[in-house]
C-alpha cells in the first residue's frame, strides 16, 4: 500500500485537516514512513538474503508473500521450482517449495485434488504478480544450508560416491514429483505467462510415472510457449514409447518460433524422434544447439544441420550411437552449413565404459574422450577440435599424433575438407 500523504483521497485529508494541526500532519507522515521502511526492513531480512534468494525452506507462502510485495515483485526473473520431497540429510530442516502429498496414484487423486488445485491457485495468482518473470525451472535444487551438511556428511563417511548417490538418487517419490509437474504446467497455462526460457532438467521427465501428464497439458502448454527463447528437457526413454509420444513432443518444440537457445536429451530407442523434428518449420534464430544421447542416420543428422542451424554459432552433439556414415562428409556438412564457431561433437557412451587411453572403433579410427575434448576420425587419424585463429575464431581438426600443432592442423584442414565441395 502507499504510504504517501498525496496518494489518499482528498475528502480523506480534509477529513484528517479539520480536526489536527499542521503538526500533527507532519507527524503522521513521518509515521507512516518509518512504519513503512521498518516493515521493508523485516520482509527482506527473512525472504531476501542474497541477490539470487532461495525460497525453498520458507514453503509456497514465501513465493506468494513475495509476488504480493509491491516492490520486490518487480524483480523476479526466474522460479525454479523444487520437485523433490525429502531432504537430502535427515538432520536438514530443509523443506520443498510445495507441501506433500499423502501416496496416491496420478488416477487416484480423491483425497488430493482439493490439495492440488489449492497449490495450482495459488501458483496462478503467483505468475499473474510477477510482472518481470521471464523463466521456470523445474528440477532437483538444493538451499545452501542443504550443500553444506551434504559436504559434511560427504566429508566424514567412508565412502563418498555411496553417500551421494543415496542423497540423489533415492530420496525422490515420482507419484508426487508427477503432481508437482502437472501443477506448474497447469498454473502456467492458466496465468497464460509469456515466458523466455522453460527448463525441465535431466531426470526430472524421465520417469515412467511422468508420462501420465495427460496430453492436453502440453498441447496447452504452447500457447505459453510462443517468446521462448531458451528451452531444456530431457525427453527420453520412457516419455517417448509410441506416435502418439513423439507428435506431442514436435507439437511443442513447433511452438517455440522465437527460439535461440535448445538443449534436448533424446535418449529413446523409439525409431522416427529424429526426422519428426525435422519436419517442423525451421528455426530461423537459433544460435546455440546441444543435442544429447540420440542416434539418427546420416541423412536425419545433415538434414537437421542444413534446416535448422544455418544461423548456429555452437553446436554440442552427444551421439548415443556412432553414426555409420562418412565421418568427412558429415563434418564438413556442419561447418559449411552453419555459421558455427564452436564444434562438439562426442559419444556419450565413452565415459562411463571406456577408461583413459583407448576408444571406441569408427571407420578404421578411433574416437576418444579425453578431459571432455572433442574428437573423432578423419582420413585415418586421431583428431581433436581446438581453438585456432582466423577471422570467425572456427575450431578447427587437430592431429593428436606427436609434434602435431594446430598450425599444421590448420593447414590439413584446409587442404582436405574443401574437396567435399
């Protein structure tokens, strides 16, 4: 509320003048201005402690107290919302941005659905007041009182890595991680919130139980889609199992025109995700491109490059598959299609099965990973992409064989790729 003398009705001050002198007038002005810096004071105290403040241990009603203040409303760019229920440590006090949930199946919602349109309420009122929001992130986020007993706890226990994945991996119920979902998606369809960036991080969707979303949600859901500029999820496995799968992820990834920055996780045996995407219309403004655990032909792979990346300056490609094509052809695709001047190109496989030294055959080469480079097999050799001068600052193919320097790779470079002109 303003707390302005001149903003209250005039009837009101000539109501108050009648029966105070110009004293108490001041008085009272001065009253409501120390009432308001101390009430300032107190809400960023608890709710603002950092430019970047997270909101996680103080529940949904911190995140609508803020959206509801006149003006630390105006600043918020971006939610990440939390869909994980238990904290990390059984010690941490640590609580998620929603209440929880008794157990109950996605069909079974009789004794939450009051509980559930509750929280979507007040999730719709939230985006309707916050005039600046331009991002959601949904995922696994953790409070920093939460990281510090995690290192704690890390630190004392005999073995590290066990510790870690038991506070990662199996502290997550998916039944009522699917509720927080859906009701996000449903807020953000209901406040039709325009947004810029929309990510759904790695896990988050790959779940058997998250495929139940029903399918209107995401049709709706691209009406809201229609500014992104920046767009992640991991649409793999078990959320792409039939057509009907794949044409509802295409729906929405067609509803991003704007779009400048996509990372996707393809990680799917379910033939046909490919070309799907190639069928939609081209995106036009695209900068930035990384692509994970997918497998595709030759022809998809050149077809996606020509279509979609001819204005990409970064392309990271993480094949789950190796290719079977001419390594050549398809480099000299990616650098001649685009206008790319930084080149990824790995297998994902490599890491978790391959130790140092050593790779995985491809046409009479090899393909290594080594400290997270960038290799593959042309003509033969070992090459590595590298940063090297010239007017676009391309990454060019290095030779890894002893006394190889990227002058030479340079020069090979230029004296070999060109003859797929």
């Amino acid at each position: 509320m303003d707390t302005r003398l001149d903003s209250l009705p005039f009837e009101l001050l000539d109501s108050i003048a009648s029966f105070v002198d110009d004293k108490d007038i001041l008085n009272l002005r001065r009253s409501c201005h120390t009432l308001r810096a101390a009430s300032d004071f107190h809400f960023r105290r608890a709710f603002l402690t950092s430019r970047t403040t997270s909101l996680d241990v103080h529940d949904l009603r911190a995140l609508s107290e803020l959206s509801r203040h006149p003006i630390y409303s105006r600043d918020v760019k971006e939610i990440k919302v939390d869909v994980q229920l238990n904290p990390p440590n059984p010690a941490d006090n640590y609580r998620p941005l929603f209440p929880p949930y008794a157990k109950a199946p996605y069909t079974l919602l009789s004794a939450d659905r009051r509980t559930t349109c509750y929280t979507t309420a007040i999730l719709t009122s939230v985006l309707g007041n916050l005039p600046a929001l331009e991002s959601i992130r949904i995922g696994y986020f953790r409070s920093p009182y939460s990281e510090l007993k995690l290192r704690q706890v890390v630190a004392r226990h005999p073995n590290p890595l066990a510790v870690h994945s038991t506070f990662t991996m199996f502290t997550v119920d998916y039944d009522e991680m699917l509720l927080r979902v859906d009701e996000v998606i449903s807020a953000m369809i209901a406040s039709a919130k325009q947004l810029k960036g929309f990510s759904v991080d790695h896990g988050t969707l790959d779940k058997p139980a998250l495929r139940r979303i029903p399918e209107q949600r995401f049709q709706s859901l691209g009406l809201c889609m229609q500014s992104v500029r920046s767009f992640k999820m991991d649409i793999g496995l078990s959320f792409i199992r039939s057509r009907e799968d794949v044409a509802r992820t295409v729906n929405m990834l067609s509803a991003m025109p704007m779009l400048q920055c996509l990372d996707l996780s393809i990680n799917t045996p379910f033939a046909g995700v490919f070309g799907a995407i190639n069928a939609i219309a081209p995106w036009a403004n695209l900068t930035t491109c990384s692509l994970s655990r997918f497998s595709c032909t030759e022809e998809d792979l050149l077809l996606f490059v020509r279509k979609h990346l001819r204005n990409c300056r970064s392309i990271s490609f993480c094949f789950a598959d190796l290719i079977q094509g001419d390594w050549r052809r398809i480099l000299y695709s990616m650098l001649t299609a685009s206008k790319v001047d930084d080149l990824h190109l790995t297998d994902c496989m490599y890491r978790s099965t391959v130790p140092g030294g050593g790779g995985l055959p491809v046409n009479g080469g090899v393909w290594p990973s080594v400290n997270g480079g960038v290799w593959s097999s042309v003509n033969g050799g070992v090459w590595s992409a590298v940063p090297v001068g010239g007017n676009r600052g391309l990454r060019c193919l290095q030779p890894l064989h002893a006394g190889g320097s990227s002058a030479d790779a340079l020069k090979t470079l230029h004296g070999y790729i060109p003859s797929y002109a």
